[in-house]
C-alpha cells in the first residue's frame, strides 16, 4: 500500500465514520481537562496575496532584426573551448548584426564574451535603430543547460527588465540546440516570478530598489515556443507566488483562520474547486483529539480544511490522488518549548509550509484542468504555549486509535497525519516517524526500538 494512500485514509478517517462513533474528547490532558468549545477571540486579519505580474509574454511572428522595442535580448551557448573558439552567430543573430551596423559583434569583442553563464551585458543603439538597446545573455553549455539553467535564464530576463527599466522586451529565443517545452516552460516561470516580487511588508514599497520591474510585453522571437508552454508557465507561477506568500507571511497574519480563507478563495474562484472546513465542535464530534491537543494552547481555533478540486464538465476522472500538508502556523513547541541557540523559534512559522505547498498546488490544479479528482487536506492550527496546552508525556484521545502517548505537540500533530500511534501498538502501517528536537532529543511514535531497526525503519523525508 502507498505512503501517500495510507497518510489520505488517516487524514479522511472522518469521512468515513459517523459523529459520535469515536473515543470521547475529554481524556486530553491524562483525563483531568476537556477541551473548551469556545476560543477566545482575537482581531481578525487577512491575507494579501502576492500578485502576479500584468506584463504580456508572447510568442510572436516578427523577425528579430525588425522587431521594435525597448530592448532586445540575444541569448548565447558558450563555447566549447573558451581559449580557442569564437562565438559564431547564428543566421538570426546575423541578421540581427547587420541590422543595428555591427554593435552585436563589437558588443561580443568588447565584453570578451564567450556564452559563459553569467551576467548580460547592455549597449544602446543608435537613433533610428529599431530596439533602443541590446542585450546579450550567456546560457553555458549547451550540454550542462537543464532545469536549472533555463530558471536562471530567466531570473537574468527579468533583472535586465528591471535594470534597464524595460517596457518592451523582445527575446531571440536559443537555438542550435533549440529550447525542449520543459526548460521553455522553467525559463518563463522563472521569468514571471522575478517580475512578481512580494512587496507586502515592504516600508517603502515605491523605491527603486523595491519595486517591480515595469516591463509591460515580452515578445518571444524565432519560434520554438507556443502559446500553451507560456500558459502552463504562468500557471505554475501563479501557484508558487500564492505558495511563497504563505510561507513568506508571519505568523500574526497567517493562523488557521486565514488559511482557511485562502483555501475559500480558491473554491470562489474555480468552479471545479469545493471546500469542507471542519470547526471545532465537528472536530470534538469525530474524537480529533491528538489534532486538537496540539491546537488547545493557541487563541485561534484549528481549521481542519479538506479541499477537493473535481474535473470540470461531467468528466470521470480516471483516478483518484489526495495531497497532505503539514499546517501548523506556528510552532512554539508548546511546553516542550523550542528555547536557545540553534532552535529557530523565530522562524517558526515555517512549519506551515507543506500546507503553503498544497495550497499552490491546488491552484494550479484547478487552472489546468486534469482529469484526476484530487483532494487537499491541510489540519492548520498552532502550537502554543497557555492554561489549556496539552501536558507533556499526556494520553490524548484519538480518532483512529485508544490513545497516543507523546513527549512533543509537534510530533503529536505529525502522528496525526501519518496515522501512527505510540506506545507499544501493533505496527499498522509500513512506516513510522522519527524526529529529532533541537536538544537531540527523539521523539517516536512508536515503543523503543533497537538502533538497527531504526535505522531501518525511518520515516518519510519531511
């Protein structure tokens, strides 16, 4: 049975069972507290997403010698041998040369340039040119230029554009060899997330060196690239900026609220898209009680967010996949607090970032449309520190099993998702957790193992 099988059956044990069939919630804490249906309340906030740039990217007809604009960009492959070969233009790029009387070929002997990856070099053209400037762009080697490359590519595409405060860009697309749809498709993601940069929590959003570049159109020149690479592109890119806006917010703004709200927007925006978000008192009534244990120290009530993306038109899907965050906004680590040196307490909320993952991923699931129901499950809260926390080395109720016993809220809140248990309970799945806290301390969600088969038996990479 897959790992990913097995962690969807834990994280949708509540589908499948009746309100009121699980283990009471009151044995949180050893027995001795219940967890209180009414949360305090705190201000609410919302949660800007990064936007996404408006400039246009497009393939185009035009030939590049007579293409107009702002400035024009001529890519290069490095040479074979630095020392002793040249750089010998292509026909377009020829082309090119003749049409702006010579300054690629003197910009090339000035610069010493051999196509080495590195950084563009920029020259003005003459009044009556038709691009006000040219660029050219080393790519490397040409049999090194993978996935890696063409992303930094198209990082150097975007800092001309803001560099040069570009509006109109023209890109004489690589060739001999030409771009494969994959590297076009990383090459133009790249481009739109260095042209989408998060301004948010600038101080000063409108200095130079915080604001956007303006480029407003990006033609791309000599063919090999089509109109739906660049959609697929900018699809993905869409999915990382709503992504890294998660991640890159803090904790006061992003808590299982807002998150929630995120997951909304996407089921508002997609008609595809529908969203079950389990409250606190549907929680208690499934017997969450590991999940709400991590929870019952924060102010903010936990959201339990199942979004499910179905394919658009009647289509049956062919299968079936369900994608599993980790969402815990911030972790404190409760009363196993996350305290000196080299516990990253303040970077924290990246705990949330599996979540953040899944939130992307299923925005650009709905825009591409697959034929694949696909399900996102997220169990978003925080893990603080106050009166109601769980207790360390406490019995917790849970859905699925008797009790857990767990020395850690986080490694509760993972037991959770994997569907493990502690104590000394009979294997039920192929895997199992081991973590590590800043002390050095394991937590396992298991009995004590002898080194050998810890070693053997080591959880997913998380």
């Amino acid at each position: 049975m897959s790992f990913g099988l097995l962690m969807m059956r834990a994280a949708l044990a509540y589908s499948a069972h009746a309100v009121g069939s699980r283990p009471a919630v009151s044995l949180l804490r050893g027995g001795q507290a219940k967890m209180t249906s009414s949360w305090p309340s705190i201000p609410a906030t919302s949660e800007a997403p990064i936007a996404l740039t408006t400039a246009t990217i497009s393939p185009s007809d035009t030939s590049a010698a007579t293409w107009a604009g702002d400035c024009l960009v001529v890519p290069f492959w490095e040479v074979a041998n630095s020392t002793t070969d040249s750089i010998v233009l292509s026909a377009a790029q020829a082309a090119i040369d003749d049409a702006c009387s010579g300054a690629l070929t003197d910009l090339i002997a000035d610069q010493e340039f051999k196509g080495g990856a590195g950084a563009p070099a920029v020259v003005s053209l003459p009044r009556g040119s038709a691009a006000r400037r040219l660029a050219i762009v080393g790519l490397g080697k040409p049999d090194k230029w993978k996935i890696g490359g063409a992303r930094k590519f198209g990082e150097s595409l975007a800092s001309v554009a803001k560099a040069q405060k570009v509006k109109a860009m023209g890109l004489l697309l690589p060739a001999e060899p030409t771009l494969t749809s994959e590297t076009a498709q990383a090459m133009l993601e790249a481009t739109y997330l260095g042209l989408s940069p998060d301004l948010r929590y600038k101080s000063k959003p409108d200095d130079d060196d915080n604001k956007p570049p303006p480029l407003v159109s990006l033609d791309l020149l000599g063919g090999g690239v089509d109109a739906d690479v660049v959609s697929r592109a900018r699809t993905f890119a869409a999915g990382v900026l709503l992504t890294r806006g998660l991640v890159g917010s803090p904790p006061n703004y992003l808590n299982p609220d807002t998150m929630a709200e995120t997951a909304a927007g996407l089921a508002a925006d997609f008609d595809t898209m529908s969203l079950k978000v389990l409250e606190l008192d549907e929680c208690e009534a499934l017997g969450m009680g590991a999940y709400l244990g991590v929870a019952q120290g924060s102010c903010t009530p936990p959201k339990f967010i199942h979004l499910t993306y179905t394919p658009p038109n009647g289509i049956a899907p062919k299968k079936k996949v369900c994608l599993i965050g980790k969402g815990l906004t911030f972790d404190s680590g409760g009363y196993n607090i996350k305290a000196g040196a080299g516990s990253m307490i303040e970077k924290m909320k990246f705990d949330m970032g599996g979540a953040g993952a899944v939130l992307g991923a299923a925005r650009a699931v709905a825009e591409l449309a697959p034929a694949v129901e696909t399900h996102f499950i997220i169990a978003a809260c925080e893990n603080m520190v106050s009166a109601g926390e769980a207790i360390e080395r406490s019995h917790t109720a849970h859905m699925r099993f008797s009790s857990l016993s767990l020395s850690d809220t986080a490694a509760v809140y993972v037991c959770v998702l994997t569907g493990e248990r502690g104590g000394d309970a009979p294997w039920r799945h192929p895997y199992r957790l081991q973590q590590e806290d800043d002390r050095g301390h394991e937590h396992r969600c298991r009995g004590p193992l002898d080194a050998r088969r810890r070693s053997s038996l080591r959880g997913p990479p998380w």
